[in-house]
C-alpha cells in the first residue's frame, strides 16, 4: 500500500486546494429584441422571445 514518505505541510496542503472552488461565470447575452441581458439559449424573461420567436407571454406592467 502507498504511504506518503513525508508530511505535506499546510501552505502545499493550501495551495494546492486553492483553486478548486473557483466557478466561471455564466456567459451573458444581449437580447436581439429588447436589448435586457439573459443566459445564453434561454427565452429572455423582459420580452418572452426566444430564437426569433415569441415563446413566453409577458404581460407589460
């Protein structure tokens, strides 16, 4: 069975966990239609429009 020969220290420990928690951030469009940010192949909730198409009825307030 592999045993480590020495002990990892706390600052090798700690930089190497340091970069796991990172996420990316989700990318960010801009409607063709209304011009409002939504995620990438989603409707946009501003205008119900998804593909150049109405799929969502938004009821303007």
């Amino acid at each position: 069975m592999a045993v480590p020969k020495r002990k990892t220290s706390k600052a090798r420990r700690d930089k190497r966990r340091s970069s796991v928690w990172k996420l990316e951030t989700p990318g960010i469009v801009e409607c063709p239609n209304c011009g409002a940010y939504h995620l990438p192949h989603r409707a946009c909730k501003a205008c119900g429009m998804y593909n150049g198409r109405q799929v969502i009825n938004v009821d303007a307030e």
